[in-house]
C-alpha cells in the first residue's frame, strides 16, 4: 500500500484524481468465493464480492469493503456510475491508503 503523497511520484494505472478524491472504475464480481481486491483487467480494478447483486447489497459490500481498502469511513466512498452494472465507478474521498494494484506491475 501506498500513500497518496507517494502516488504523486508514480503515476496511477487505474482511476484518476479529482482534487483529494480519486475516482476509480472497477469491475465487480458478486457472489465470488471471498471478498478480494483483483488485478486491473480492460483499465478497471476488478472486486470480487461475496454478496449477491440482490437489493442493492453487492453495491453495499463494494463500499463497505472499498473504504476499508483505503482507510476511509463508509460516507467517504460514493457510487458515481453503474448501480445496476458490474463496471462501477466509485469516488473516494481522501483515501488515507492506495492499493499496489492502482500503479501496475
């Protein structure tokens, strides 16, 4: 994991900045084995959730589970893009921590 001070020297691979907020496309996968953050694939992060996409709950578990990732509260992580798609957009409001998979190999 990377802070985002450390993010301005290596340029990012996946998503963007919007001032302090990133914003980053990601790929869902619901009712997967366990909750993971995967590998980029077609310039999306892929998330693989547990939940199913029933009521709104894998868009639930995706933010829950991406503010985690970060280190923000839930609040700071808001659906932008795709609430009934599996590619997403998300926007991460001063994200305290960014993940290895944001800056490629």
């Amino acid at each position: 994991m990377r802070t985002p001070a450390a993010a301005e020297a290596a340029a990012l691979v996946c998503g963007r900045w919007d001032g302090t907020a990133l914003l980053l496309p990601v790929r869902v996968q619901p009712r997967a084995r366990r909750l993971e953050l995967g590998p980029l694939r077609g310039g999306r992060l892929r998330l693989a959730l547990t939940a199913p996409p029933v009521d709104g709950k894998a868009n639930q578990q995706a933010r829950a589970y991406l503010a985690e990732v970060f280190g923000v509260a839930v609040m700071r992580v808001t659906l932008l893009h795709g609430d009934g798609s599996r590619d997403k957009l998300f926007r991460i409001d001063g994200p305290v921590h960014l993940p290895a998979q944001l800056f490629g190999p």
